[in-house]
C-alpha cells in the first residue's frame, strides 16, 4: 500500500467519523458544525504494525 493510498483511507474513515484535524481555534471554527460535540485529542501517535 502506497502513501496516496493510505492517505485516501484515513480521510474516508475521518469523514465516515466526522473526524478532522485542526491546528488552532480559527482553523476548528471554520470546520466544525453547528450543532455537533466535539472533543479534542492532543500528541496522539497511531501505529500500524504489519505482521
């Protein structure tokens, strides 16, 4: 699996989520929707081991 693919894959599973990222208050407000929860997650590292 090649970096575009993996990238294509990330963004469908944040869009199926509502999932995004944002770096800073003003970059949230222009994403986010009236109306929805969000919480914030900070230094997170996912990881992928491939047996």
């Amino acid at each position: 699996m090649n970096k575009l693919d993996i990238e294509a894959a990330q963004s469908e599973i944040f869009d199926s989520n509502g999932a995004f990222f944002a770096f800073g208050n003003e970059q949230f407000e222009e994403k986010c929707k009236k109306g929805i929860k969000y919480t914030q997650l900070r230094s997170v590292l996912l990881t992928c081991v491939r047996v």
